[in-house]
C-alpha cells in the first residue's frame, strides 16, 4: 500500500526511535497487511474525544510540543502562549453555479477550492461535454483550464486575514468570461498569465509555494442527509519528523513562498507570525436541483488534488459517468509548474497530438487520491480513488 511504498523511500526514518515500529530488525519496512498498535495516539485521541478541543491546546500538551519542536532536528519556536491565542477561524464556502448546479467549496488560505472552481466555471463555458472522455480535444480543455487557474491561485492565493484576497472578482462571471475567451480551441495559449483584477483587491507577485502529495480526504453522508467533504494534512508523509503523543507534527511552513520577496515586493503568501500559510485541498460539495447535495468529493495528493477533483468532476457533471469511473480516470493536469499526462495511462498516449496544438506535457506518477460519493436516484455510491489506499464503505 501506500505506506509501505513511502516507508520504502524512507529508510532514514528506521533510526528515528518514534518511527523505527514501522521497520524490522533489519531496517526494513514491515510487510505490507501487518497490524501495528500506536497506544499513545490512542491514548490521545481519547482525551480528545472525552474534553473536546481543551484536551489539545492545553498548557500542559502545549508544553510538551514545544520542548520536541525545541528539540527537533530543526529546532524551532512554539510556546503555550502559541496555542492560548490560537483561534479556529469559520470562513464561508466559496460557490458558483456550473453544469446546472451550484459548487461550492473551501475559501482562502484553501486556494485549491478556488483553483477547482475557476476550471469548472471554464470548462463550462467551453462545453467539454462535447468532447469524448479521453480525447485530444478534452484533454486540450482541461490543460488550458488548469493553467489559467494555476497562475491565478498562485499570484492571489494568500491569507484573507493578512492579505485582501479578491474571490468574488475572480469567480465573477464576467472575469471567467474574459479568461475563457483566452482559450482557443484547437491550439495552447504559449504562455498564460494570471489575470488582471482591480488595483484596490491587490495585485502582488507571484508566489513558488511548495506542495507536497501527502494529504488525506474524506467523504461523508449519513442516513440523516448530512454531508461532509473533509481534508486534512501534515504537509509530507511525516510531516517534520516529530511525533508527540502519538501525533506527528506537520512542516507546513513550507506552503509559504519559498522567497517572500519578488521584485522588492512582498508576495501574498509571504510568512508572517499569525499567517496561516494556503494549501492546494480541495473539499467539494456539489448541490442538486433539490439543493441537497448532490457530490461529496476531495482528494489528497498536493496540487495534483486541484486537477484530480475536477477532472472527476468534469467525468460526472459533463460526461455523464458513475462515481468510480469519473475517479479512475487517467490523469491530466497543469497545477503542478507542468503540463503532467499520468504515466502507463492511455493519458500518456496523448503527448504527440498534444505537442502538435502547442502543449509541452511530460509523462509523470500522478497518484492523487479522490474519495467521492453521489446521491441519485438509486441511492448513494461512493468510491475509494486505487490511486492510493482508497475504499468505500456503507453501513
């Protein structure tokens, strides 16, 4: 599975005592099926369960991450008084209407819910319906989208509470409108730009945020009619290689630029005390003509989330497909600072008639994991991206 496959890139982390469980004798991963016991994340996710949200950000849990962060192999800062003025920020859902319903997902710092928005919006008005799933044409479609809206998460992506960050310009149908009219049918765009909002909304440089595959998606409906599209991550498979009680510390530092100055400008995503840095998640929630929900669709995966969500969009929304086979798709995406066509796929085969119309995409592993469930009018259906370690399970 997947964690045996990262283990095995990882064999450094057999000398780390908090990680050596998942190794042998002989500093090899365990086989894959074995069944491990983490007691102290139990013993964790109890208290946390028993007191709520205290359990977590009290002094003395406070305490102990600190003197590991302290301790690390990068020491860092944390402090309790970190945790005492944490605050959970509720922000509203980002939503526009596209292939006949309403969409909506994740705002700011998330940038991969505006990113998955901004394709489907275009993709909508280029009417990829018309195109056969698999085809030159569609896949065309689906690299212009993403490229578009890749140069725009990556200039106006930031913390709306650091940085004005203008969602309703960028997802207004008169700027789609101007953005999909800079995609040609049959040829790529030789170079694409973000696009040019309102001087008052900010207009800042580019950010180079690094984004790690190693994100876990959730997909959920109950027998009440409650949905939830959850997506979580600790940045790399390890996060920062620190575990406290069971749980492993992210590095998510690394979702700020990577140089917060361009140009003797400060870039949106510049890191700053307080600032939550943006991910590439990309938790949807598409609504039915009854507006109850309709899809219930994430992924894990870094940037490759972005594409991966609309493309299975796109296979159910546009092409009419079940929710398994809109996920198995073979994969085609731009958000990764590339045109990626999934490696051993019949995507791949695409490369020569895509050079022909002016692409450049190259062959890669592109193993994000969509999770997604539909309601129809034969019930629910879910499906476990095999991308990854993905299942489906109704009860």
């Amino acid at each position: 599975g997947y964690l045996h496959l990262v283990l095995t890139e990882r064999p450094d982390l057999a000398k780390l005592p908090d990680f050596a469980t998942y190794f042998d004798a002989n500093q090899r991963p365990l086989p894959q099926g074995t069944l491990l016991h983490n007691a102290a994340l139990a013993d964790t996710l109890t208290r946390i369960a028993q007191n709520g949200a205290e359990a977590f950000y009290a002094p003395e849990n406070a305490k102990r991450i600190g003197q590991a962060v302290a301790q690390g192999p990068y020491p860092g800062h944390i402090t309790a008084a970190d945790f005492a003025a944490y605050k959970v920020r509720e922000r509203a859902p980002l939503c526009i209407h596209a292939f006949g319903r309403r969409i909506c997902t994740a705002a700011p710092p998330v940038a991969g819910g505006l990113a998955v928005l901004q394709q489907l919006a275009l993709l909508d008005r280029m009417q990829i319906g018309r195109y056969a799933p698999g085809s030159v044409q569609a896949a065309h479609l689906l690299l212009e989208a993403s490229r578009l809206a890749e140069a725009d998460r990556r200039k106006y992506a930031a913390d709306p509470d650091f940085v004005p960050v203008a969602t309703s310009y960028l997802l207004s149908p008169d700027y789609l409108e101007s953005r999909a009219r800079q995609i040609d049918e049959t040829t790529a765009a030789p170079k694409v730009s973000p696009g040019v909002i309102p001087a008052d909304q900010a207009s800042l440089p580019v950010s180079d945020a690094m984004t790690v595959p190693a994100t876990t998606h959730l997909s959920i409906h109950d027998s009440f009619g409650n949905a939830l599209s959850f997506t979580t991550t600790i940045n790399l498979n390890f996060g920062a290689d620190i575990v406290v009680d069971g749980m492993v510390l992210n590095d998510a530092l690394t979702n700020f630029a990577t140089h917060p100055v361009v140009d003797g400008q400060r870039v949106a995503n510049a890191i700053a005390p307080g600032k939550r840095p943006i991910t590439t998640m990309a938790p949807t929630i598409v609504f039915g003509a009854d507006n109850e929900p309709e899809v219930i669709i994430g992924a894990g995966g870094g940037a490759r989330i972005i594409d991966s969500v609309v493309q299975s969009l796109v296979g159910y929304l546009a092409w009419g497909q079940n929710i398994r086979t809109a996920i198995e798709q073979p994969r085609i995406g731009a958000q990764n600072r590339a045109e990626e066509l999934e490696h051993g796929t019949a995507a791949a085969a695409l490369a020569p008639a895509l050079r022909k119309m002016g692409h450049n995409p190259k062959s890669a592993v592109m193993n994000a994991a969509v999770q997604g469930i539909t309601r129809g009018p034969s019930g629910l259906e879910g499906w476990g991206d095999p991308h990854r370690d993905g299942v489906a399970v109704g009860h």
